[in-house]
C-alpha cells in the first residue's frame, strides 16, 4: 500500500519546516526513491502494563491508523485501570539513548508526546527535538510533526509535575505543532482557574494559543452534558493558516471506561498528521474513531476498574481463512 503522503517541500519557510518528510517518488517495492507505504510515528511516553494508556495504546492508536508505530520509554509505571502503583524513571541519559537511537536510524514523520516524567526528561525532549531540527534543515529535509499531551494533571486533580517540569512542559509547547490539554491541564498553562463551562474552556485555550503560538487542541472531556465536544484553536501565529476555531461535537458516551482517551487521541492525531492535509481534517477523524472506541471499550472487559477504550474497533484482525 502507497499512501499519498503530502510532498516534501525543502524551502526553510517555518511551515514548510514543519512538514514531514515524504521521501522521493513513488515506488512500488520499497527501494531507493519509493516513498514510504505508512507514515513513521514515534511516541515519547510512559507505560501502561494494562495497555490502555502510555505507549501501549499509543501504539494501538497508530496501528488502527495505517502508520508504522515506535516508541521511546520517558518512564515505567506499574499501573492498572485502578490507578497509578509506582513510577520508575530510567533517567534523561538513557531517555537521550533510546530518542538517538531512533532518529540515527529512521525518518521520523511525526512524533507523540506524552508523559515527560519529570523536568531532567522534558528538558532532554526538547534538546532531542532541536538538534532534529537542525540535523533536518542542513540536509534540507523538513522536520517531523510533533504532538504535545501536556501530561501534567491527574484525574483526580493531583498535580504529578512539579513547578520546575510544569515549565519545561511549556517550553516543550513553544516546539510543537499542537497542544492537547485537558481542562486541568489548560488551566496550568494559562495560568488561569480550572473552566466549568466550554464558553471559559474556549475563552482560556484561545489566549493561550495567541500567546504560546501553538495550535491548541482543547478537549471537553472533563465537562457534562450530553456531549463531549473538542475545538482545534488555530492562533494568527501559524504561519500559512488563518486564525480559527473549529469545534468537533460528538455526543458523550455512557461509560466508565475512558482510561486512556487522552494519549489515544493525541497518538491518532499524530499518525493521521502525515496522511492529512491539515490538523482540521486530522482531529475530525481522530476524534470519530475514540468516539467509536469509547462505545467499544466496555465490551473489552478489561480490568475491574476505568476500562480501556477498544482502539481496534474498526480494525479488521487478520484471521485464519
Ligand atoms: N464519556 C465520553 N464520551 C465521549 N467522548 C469523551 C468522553 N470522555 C472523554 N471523551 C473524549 O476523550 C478525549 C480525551 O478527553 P479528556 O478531556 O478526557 O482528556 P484527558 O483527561 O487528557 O484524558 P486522559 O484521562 O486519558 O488523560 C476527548 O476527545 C474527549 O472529548
Ligand atoms: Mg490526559
């Protein structure tokens, strides 16, 4: 299968920098010059031994859109659908390791960014990023996509950053393309009160875009009401887009199981980037599919406690004949 990913455009334009590379003219066999036949998507995560959440649902996510999916650990939690039991950090040294070891070797179209763990981590993230970016624009290659889950506030509300990783966080935000803050985590970085309603929620991520020059993806996950609508805010910042507002209404679903919704969907945005002409066209479908995978999730029957969303519900599996 050869996807139509959009043309590598070597021109130093900051959007145009921003743009995966595509590789040469189609190929039908994966030689020299083929393009490659699935977009390839890094995520920079921590774990989920359960697998709904971390890199293991990152790697669902990318693999129930078509790309070809990798992934780095930031840190390794023994988790369940109860909740978090311990973290163990392998540390910013190893973490450099592993993201060398990847973009040494592979053309990375798009990158996922979840939990950071801590700020040594972020920091490294970022330094990583960088020095991609530079590597790509001496050899005239555009740089990867890079979506930000500003993973900093937990269900409960606990803040898991501290105020030193909050802001390595925010600096990591200046380098991404797209932000996908829940409420909480909105709130931490406009430095606002937590929105109660969709009206403060969109007032909050449209001046923070303007401000952090990121394209926010808000999601209203943590609001009631019979739907649970997300809103891409694209900031006049971006160059080569106008600013906007799109807002994706989907109705909520009935469901405990929503463990993992956010890394779900900030993994499919990324691998559906490359395969996309836009973010628009990108979060619409990202956020059909959870919606489908939320209605899936309890079907699952996984873990006794916030279940999984089923990212393989519109996948066929390959079976025996
Ligand atoms: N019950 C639901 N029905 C439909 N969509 C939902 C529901 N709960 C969450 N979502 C959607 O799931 C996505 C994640 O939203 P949410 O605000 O829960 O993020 P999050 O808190 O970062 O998630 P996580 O707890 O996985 O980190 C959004 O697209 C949101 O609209
Ligand atoms: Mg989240």
């Amino acid at each position: 299968m050869t996807l139509a990913l959009p043309q590598h455009d070597p021109a130093p334009r900051r959007d145009s920098a921003r743009r995966p590379a595509a590789g040469g003219s189609p190929g039908p066999d994966g030689g020299p010059g083929a393009r490659p036949s699935r977009p390839r998507v890094l995520s920079i995560a921590g774990t989920d031994p359960t697998g709904g959440a971390g890199i293991q649902a990152d790697l669902k996510s990318f693999a129930a859109h078509g790309a070809y999916g990798m992934a780095v650990t930031t840190a390794l939690v023994a988790q369940n659908t109860h909740g978090v039991r311990s973290v163990h950090v392998p540390g910013p040294a190893f973490l450099r390791e592993q993201l060398d070891a990847v973009s040494d070797d592979v053309e990375i179209d798009a990158v996922k960014i979840g939990m950071v763990a801590d700020e040594a981590n972020a920091r490294e993230i970022g330094a990583w990023l960088d020095a991609l970016a530079a590597a790509r624009t001496d050899t005239g290659r555009a740089r990867p996509w890079v979506v930000l889950d500003p993973v900093m506030v937990a269900t409960s509300g606990h803040r898991l950053l501290d105020a030193g990783a909050e802001q390595a966080v925010r600096d990591l935000a200046a380098r991404a393309d797209v932000v996908t803050p829940n409420l909480p985590e909105l709130a931490v970085l406009a430095g606002h009160d937590v929105a109660t309603t969709w009206d403060d929620a969109l007032a909050q991520a449209t001046s923070y875009a303007a401000t952090s020059g990121a394209v926010v993806l808000l999601k209203g996950g943590h609001l009631t009401g019979e739907t649970s609508p997300d809103a891409l805010v694209v900031p006049a910042a971006v160059p080569g887009a106008s600013p906007s507002v799109t807002t994706f209404d989907a109705p909520r679903v009935d469901t405990p199981h929503t463990h993992g919704t956010g890394c779900s969907l900030s993994a499919a945005l990324a691998a559906l980037r490359p395969q996309r002409t836009g973010w628009e066209e990108a979060a619409r479908d990202a956020k059909e599919w959870l919606t489908g995978a939320l209605r899936s999730g309890a079907a699952l029957q996984v873990g006794t406690g916030r279940g999984p969303v089923d990212h393989l519900h519109a996948t066929s599996p390959v079976l025996p004949r």
